[in-house]
C-alpha cells in the first residue's frame, strides 16, 4: 500500500480550476458550496431513523421546529447554501414548481450559473435505510449577465452542462463529478468531514453484466424492451446477465459504473414519457455515462441532445455501459 497523502477534493478543485475554460473561480466555488451542503445533508441522513424517534415525543426538533420531511429538508439546505454563498443566478429543483431567480446583494446578478438538482432522489427507500442521493447539473447562464435569469437559462441541452453529478449517501457518502473531463469520485470521512479523491478517472469496466429496471411493470413494457429484457435472461454468449434494481436512480446508476451495467426506466401507455426528470435527473447522469465511456438515450436520440421544453419534463431513459447500450439499440432500432 502506498503511504501518499490522499487529495483532498478542496485541493482536486484548486488544482483543477486552472484547466477549465473560464477560469474564474467561479465555478470551484460553487462546487465547493455544493460540497458543503453535502456534508449537512449526509449528516441529516444519517440520523433519518432517529427522527420516527424523536417524532413521536411531540414531532417537533430541539430548535422547536416541525420536522420535515427529509427531502423538504435536503431541498432547503441545498437552495441555502447556494443563495447565502451568492455564488448561483438562479436554482431549479425536483421539489420547487418554478426557478428561483437569485439577485446576490453586492453584485446584481453578475454571477454566471445556473444549478438543477434533484435535492433526495430514491427518498422512498430512506425508510427502510437503503441508499438514497442527491443529482446536480450546473450550466452556464444563456441570457445576459446582469438581467435576472429566464427559463432560458435552465431549457438548455445536456450537453451543454459545464458540470454534474450527484452524492450518494450510501454504506459510505460518496461524491462523484464531472467538468468534461472524466468523471472522479471522492469518499468522505465523516470523522473529519473531508471528501478524499477515491475513485480518480472512473470508467465503466470492462465486462459488464447487469441490467436494472423495475421488472414489476414488465406487461406496460414496449415490445422492444421486452425483446430485450428476453435477451438479458438467455443463456448463451455471457448471458444471463444480473438483474439488480435498488430504486435510487443514483445507486443503481452508481453500482453500475462501478460494476458494468445498464438502467432502463421505458415509457409505457399509461406514461408515455416514463417517469425520471430529464433536467435534474437524465442530463447529469448521462453526462457522466458519456464522460465514463458510457452512453445515455430515450430510445430514438442521445439523452445530451434533447432540447428541453418544461423544466421538470420526463423522458424515457436508457443509460449505462457501451457495450450493453448497443446490445440494447438493436432491439430499439424496430
Ligand atoms: P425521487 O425519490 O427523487 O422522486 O426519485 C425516485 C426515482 C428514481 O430514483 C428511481 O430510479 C425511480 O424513481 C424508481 O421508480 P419505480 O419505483 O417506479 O421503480
Ligand atoms: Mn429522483
Ligand atoms: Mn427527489
């Protein structure tokens, strides 16, 4: 084992700032702010089975607050963050019908990005202490700077995304991103909440095996999916492969990086445009597919591609390894 020092993911942004196109710290700080309420949101979390504890002796908190529910709560300390650090023009979020427009006191609207996230993504499974996360997608703003930000400023194409990626709050608390230049991931150690570069360059490997979808909708599926699922369970060249399906988008899409796989989530009559959230959920994972050696589509073009016309819109969304994302466009092509 090596006795090197591990990066610290404050010294990955420092260094790495340089190398990005508006070099302006702009951009480093406000990963950093989103570093921070990480840190917060892990700890709140953590102590998720203890709230039904507390809740019962009267559901308020020790500052007299009512409890809230747990993404509410994510939802809040991450739009805190970002706006009292007056470091973003505008947020769109999962939980916030509209954008928020942020008018930093010193410096009228001269800030340059724009964040979506999905502030607790799988917040079903925060009960029964499975892995749930937190998605982030940052662009540059389009209109001009000075104005409040518009619409705009968020329906922009994933490819035009100057960085994403999500926390998974999971046996460890990782932190994984991209800036367009590879994607790397970072643990934290919660004795001295500090994220360590852990996983640097992360690509999906080589062989991989497993497929997860929510197999319960098997009969909504379209027929191609079918087909395809058919294939996963063959018994010839490698196949069957493994199904695996937590519920979290960001930890099945998270062990699937890690161990080679593909996410389906397929539209389906009732849900014609399936059920995941193209801007703060598809855009920044298939940014980080493609970044991986991935891929990422909704079955007819690349997720990147799509031009957005609603903030929260869905899209059907097929995401994962290469080789298992062409295995699955030959059943999509009929
Ligand atoms: P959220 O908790 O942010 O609403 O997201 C839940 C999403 C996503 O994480 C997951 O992949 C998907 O819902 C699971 O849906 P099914 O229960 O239909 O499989
Ligand atoms: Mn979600
Ligand atoms: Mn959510």
């Amino acid at each position: 084992m090596s006795n090197k020092q591990p990066k610290t993911l404050g010294e990955f942004i420092i260094e790495n700032q340089a190398a990005f196109p508006y070099s302006s710290g702009e951009l480093s700080r406000l990963i950093n702010a989103i570093r921070l309420a990480a840190k917060v949101v892990n700890h709140e979390v953590n102590k998720a089975g203890l709230v039904d504890i507390i809740g019962q002796a009267g559901g308020v908190n020790i500052q007299g607050e009512e409890q809230q529910k747990l993404d509410v709560l994510a939802n809040n300390l991450f739009i805190q963050t970002l706006t009292n650090r007056e470091i973003v023009c505008g947020i769109a979020s999962e939980e916030e019908d509209h954008f928020i427009s942020i008018n930093s006191k010193n410096k009228d609207y001269q800030n340059n990005y724009v964040v979506l996230f999905d502030p607790l993504d799988g917040s079903s499974n925060i009960d029964v202490n499975v892995s749930v996360g937190t998605i982030f997608s940052i662009y540059r703003r389009i209109t001009p700077i000075g104005t409040p930000v518009t619409l705009a400023d968020f329906l922009q194409r994933g490819r035009a995304q100057v960085a994403a990626g999500y926390i998974i709050y999971g046996t460890s608390t990782m932190l994984v991103y991209t800036t367009g230049d590879g994607v790397n991931g970072f643990t934290l150690n919660p004795a001295i909440g500090t994220f360590y570069l852990s996983h640097p360059q992360m690509q999906f490997p080589k062989n991989p095996k497993i497929y997860s979808i929510n197999e319960g909708h098997y009969a909504y599926f379209p027929e191609a999916i079918k087909k395809y699922l058919k294939y996963c369970q063959d018994s010839v060249e490698g196949r069957p492969y493994t199904a695996r399906y937590i519920g979290s988008l960001v930890s099945d899409f998270h062990r699937n990086l890690i161990k080679g796989g593909i996410f389906l989530y397929p539209e389906t009559a009732q849900a014609p445009k399936g059920k995941l959230r193209l801007l703060y959920e598809c855009n920044p994972m298939a940014l980080l597919a493609e970044q991986a050696g991935g891929d990422a589509t909704n079955g007819k073009i690349a997720i990147l591609d799509i031009l957005p016309e609603t903030l929260h819109e869905r899209t059907p969304f097929y995401c994962g390894h290469k080789k298992m994302m062409t295995e699955l466009h030959r059943f999509l092509k009929f």
